[in-house]
C-alpha cells in the first residue's frame, strides 16, 4: 500500500504539470522562432523542450517507482 501512497502524492502531479507548462512554452517559442527563424531563438527553444520533458521523464518514472 505505500507504494499506491507514493504514486498518488501531490508533489509528483506539481512537479508534471510545471514539466508540461516547460514543454508548451519551448513548443510555442519553436514555432514562434520560425518567423525570424533565427538559430540562437531555434536553439533556445529546443534547451527549453528538452528540459521540459526530462522533468516530466523523471516525474513520470518516480511515479512508476
């Protein structure tokens, strides 16, 4: 039963749903950089997406744990 408890804590959902808040605005400012298309805007976006979705990798796999 303490591993459902774990599963279930407030702090896991927290933490993915600011995972996922990350992953909109790299996605936003990706599409957004395709108007100037410049490579520093591209590339800050993708850092950003990419950070998003390790948080929420890491979320996700310590509510599997």
């Amino acid at each position: 039963m303490e591993s459902m408890e774990n599963a279930n804590a407030e702090g896991h959902y927290k933490l993915l749903t600011v995972a996922i808040i990350i992953g909109i605005v790299g996605v936003y400012l990706r599409f957004a950089g395709d108007v100037n298309s410049g490579f520093m805007y591209t590339s800050i976006s993708n850092v950003i997406l990419i950070i998003g979705i390790l948080i929420a990798l890491k979320c996700v796999f310590s509510i599997m744990k």
